[in-house]
C-alpha cells in the first residue's frame, strides 16, 4: 500500500451563502464519505480544513494577499488516504462532496521522507 | 458461615488487597513471593478455622497471618540477600519492626499504584490482563484460564514471563507524577478496556466468570474516578461505556446461556440505575475538552440504551462511527458503521459500503451481509450467512445464525 495526498481545491466555500441546516448537511456528507473511507481502513490522516485567509510568498521578498492560485480558487483542505496506486486512489476520490460545490481534488503520491 | 464458602468469599475480596500491600512493600522484582505469602495466608486460614473455628474477625485474623508473614520475609531476606529493594534495604537499616500497612486508604493506594505498574507498555497485552486479574482483581489461575479458553500451564508462563520483564525492566510501583498521569492512564484504560471486553464478549462458557470479568474492570475503572489525580474526562468517558454495555447483562443472555441480540431483547430486563450511572458519567466526561474514542462509545452505547429505532437515533449512531473510525479504525466500528448507514440509507446503500469493507474472513461481515440482503436478495442472504456460521467459532452465535437461515429458507 502507497500513501496519497487529496488536495481539496473550490471556490472559497465561505463565500457560499448555507443555512444552518445546509452545513449541517454539508459537514454529514463530508462525515459519511470520510468514514466511509475510514471504514475500509484506507485513511492515513483525516489531515486539516484550511481557512480562507492567506498569504502567498514569492521570490524577492514579494507578499501577496490571500491563497488564491492564478484564478479565484483555494486549497480547502487535504488529507492522506492509503491505496495500491494512483488510480485507486483516483476512484475514491470520485465520491468527494467538494465535487457537489464544484471543486476538484487532486490527488497526489506522497514521497515518503523517512531518513536513509 | 460455613468456613467452606467463607474462605472463597474472602479470598476473592481480601487476595487482591493484602498481594497489592505487599507488592508495593517489596517491589517489583518480588511479586511472586507477595502472591505466596498470601497463598499460604489462606492455606493455613483453611487448615486453622477447620478444627479451632473460624475467628471473630476472620479478614484481620488473615491481615495479622500476612502480616507475620511478610515481616518474616523481610527479616529473612535482609540477611542473605544482597540485591535488597529499597524497602527491605530502609528495613534493615532503621529497624527490625517494618511497618505493613494495611489500612484500607493504603489498600487503596497500593492497588492504583500496582495498576500503573501493571499496565507496562513492555508487557504484551493478553499479559497485562492477565496480572490484572492475578494481583489486582484475586483471580485464581484457573479461571484466568477459563477466561482466555486455555489451559493453566500456559497462564503461569505468561504470567512467570511478564513478572521476568517488569523486574529486568525495574519498573516502578509508584503514581506516575501529575505532569505524567495523561500519557500513562492510556495504557491503563486499553487494559480495563480489554479487560471489560473480555468478559463482555468472552466465548467461555461461565457466564458468572464472565460477568464478574467486567464487574472487576468496573470496579478498577471506579478506582481511578474516585482518585483525584487519576479522575480525567477519559476515565469517566470508559466508565460511562462500561456501565451502558452492563446495564443489558440481563438482557443478553437467556436462561439457558444463548444470547439474544440486541433487537430481540426484552427491555424491561434492561438495568435503570446503569443506564442512570452512564449517564452521570458521561456527564462527567464532558469537562473538559477531549474527545477520546471512549467519549465516542460510550455516546454510541448511549443511544442504544435510547429508543429501539428511530431515525434520528440512527443518524447519531452513524455519525458517532464515522468519527469512531476517524480516529482509529477497527473491523467490528467498520461493520457497525455500516450498519447504521443502513438503517439510516436503507439496506442497498448498506451492502454497497459493505462490499468495499474487503473482511472475507470475518464471520461478522458475512453475517451483516447476510443481514442486509434479507428481503433485497434472500438468496445471497442465505448464502452469506451459511459462509458466516461456518466461519464462526462460538456456538452461541451458530446457533443464532443457523436459526435465520431456517427462518429464510422457509419464508
């Protein structure tokens, strides 16, 4: 078993006006699929969320604001699942509610930094 | 009383506080001797009462015996024993009168103390269960045995081999400093947590053994609420798991030793004043601000102490697994959560997350399988169960299996 990184990537979602009852409904789809995942014992580290607020730091001590890459667009989070390759990982990633909100995930092999 | 039913009953009462006194008097490296002096204690306490008649006070005639005993050894073991413990050494240094102490705040101190040391990391954990109940819950070997469905020789091995490793390791029968307590009280809540668990879902065919098994985990874990330094939110949040998965003893276990599952069982059998203690415990656990995994069972035992089956229970109890799982995964969390989905998803949602579960092996999945294909596909569901009673070891649960099957085949 290999370990990968899903990177949740969206608009920023605080930006999408919810109710109440529609975090709640947000929080218990990304609850069932995370343990869902956490079920077949393929979550390494439910990892973290990310806030909306960043700074992005550049060559020649250049600062600017917030985390958005070249269009309007954050890293929502990651987390590190365990799968045979690539693909499989791919497949899981498939039922990730940030697809609901029109978000992506990347999915990324980890490069195990273990000493020699 | 009889002496022939009253040495048991003290034996089971008084082994475990006198073996815990002495240990912590002599160290670590001389549990065994504690354990034999106390044996003896009661040997002559059954030759003694036979033909003089038992004592007025029979619990301080043995406190005296040991007593005697233990000052005995300790004059002895001064003399020609150069590898003395540091009580032995502050005996023979000081005075000939050592102080044993058995008074019951010191009884009490003695067997927290012996806990920690009990519950080593160094030590496997089917051993540290199995000290537990020799030193602190006065287990005979045989039933330790029975306990673990084995036989006596290898009890004592286990046992012999786990005492070696404490003594090599030098550990200490102490309270952990404060600063330390929260590191240290994991390991010994996984031991009464296995402990309990041991008696809860023991194939053993005592069910007394088997019950008291969990009584001792409760009453250990009660140990630890009482004391102040020990009393955390997780403590109570195991206690709390303890007292809601106590409260259907009755429930679960028919008259003739099957057991009834939980959507067969009799409610009223259910016990109020547990349900009412897990409650305040779980109270109890909410100060502060960990959620351990015993947090999360003792909420899922909540629920299933709540209405048999309403939605709104089982969105709780599936998100409570989600969480379970998320922190820690587990084939049985695994299989519960599903489940749940089920209940809450209905049954073809259920056996799709089922089939990504990949537990071929498990009786238990095969038996959720069977379960959910009840009345999607009866004959996968037969299927699945008849795979499930093969693999199954208890017959207890054969025995429930094989019933729906019939149950199918003739629907």
């Amino acid at each position: 078993m290999k370990e990968f990184a899903l990177i949740y990537r969206s608009e920023p979602l605080g930006e999408i006006k919810l109710t109440p009852e529609g975090t709640m409904a947000v929080s218990k789809e990304w609850e069932n699929w995370m343990g869902g995942i956490a079920a077949q014992n393929k979550l390494v580290s439910p990892g973290m969320r990310l806030g909306n607020e960043g700074r992005t730091v550049k060559p020649g001590n250049i600062v600017t604001n917030g985390p958005y890459a070249e269009i309007k667009e954050i890293v929502g989070g990651l987390s590190i699942f365990r799968a045979e390759s690539i693909e499989e990982a791919t497949e899981m990633a498939k039922s990730c509610p940030i697809l609901n909100v029109g978000g992506n995930v990347e999915v990324r092999d980890i490069i195990q930094m273990n000493a020699q | 009383m009889q002496e022939k039913e009253l040495i048991p009953q003290l034996y089971r009462s008084e082994f475990r506080k006198i073996t815990a006194v002495l240990c912590r008097l002599f160290g670590i490296e001389h549990i065994s001797i504690a354990e034999d002096i106390v044996g003896d204690t009661f040997l002559l306490a059954a030759e003694t009462w036979g033909f003089k008649g038992i004592p007025q006070n029979p619990a301080a005639w043995l406190y005296t015996v040991a007593k005697n005993k233990a000052k005995d050894f300790l004059k002895r073991n001064a003399i020609y024993n150069e590898k003395v413990s540091p009580a032995i050494q502050l005996a023979s240094e000081n005075t000939n009168e050592v102080e044993v102490d058995l008074s019951s705040n010191n009884i009490k101190d003695s067997q927290l103390q012996m806990m920690f040391a009990i519950c080593y990391p160094g030590i496997p954990p089917e051993s540290q269960i199995g000290l537990s109940l020799r030193i602190l819950c006065g287990f005979s070997i045989d039933e330790i045995a029975d306990a673990f469905l084995t036989n006596k020789e290898t009890i004592n091995k286990r046992l012999y081999r786990a005492k070696e490793k404490l003594k090599e390791d030098k550990v200490k029968i102490e309270m952990p400093p404060d600063a330390e307590i929260d590191k240290r009280i994991d390991n010994v809540l996984i031991t009464l947590y296995l402990l309990f668990n041991e008696g809860y879902y023991s194939s053993s065919k005592n069910a007394v053994l088997s019950k008291d098994l969990c009584l001792e985990a409760m009453r250990l874990t009660y140990m630890l609420a009482e004391n102040t330094s020990t009393n955390k939110p997780d403590v109570n949040a195991l206690l709390s798991l303890m007292c809601f998965h106590a409260s259907r003893f009755d429930a679960r276990i028919a008259p003739d030793g099957e057991l009834i599952l939980y959507d067969d069982q009799d409610i009223s059998l259910w016990n109020n004043e547990l349900i009412t203690n897990g409650e305040h415990f779980l109270n109890m656990a909410a100060r502060g601000n960990v959620v351990s995994k015993y947090h999360i069972e003792a909420a899922i035992a909540y629920w299933h102490t709540a209405d048999k089956d309403s939605p709104e229970k089982w969105e709780k109890v599936l998100s409570l697994y989600n969480r379970l799982l998320i922190i820690e995964y587990s084939p049985i969390a695994a299989l519960n959560r599903t489940y749940a989905l089920a209940k809450v998803y209905g049954n073809e949602a259920g056996i799709a997350e089922a089939e990504k579960l990949k537990l071929e092996n498990s009786n238990l999945y095969h038996g959720l399988l069977g379960e959910l294909y009840t009345g999607v596909d009866n004959k996968k569901a037969i299927d699945h169960l008849t795979t499930a009673s093969k693999l199954t070891k208890a017959a207890a649960d054969r025995k429930v299996i094989l019933k729906k099957i019939e149950k199918l085949k003739a629907g």
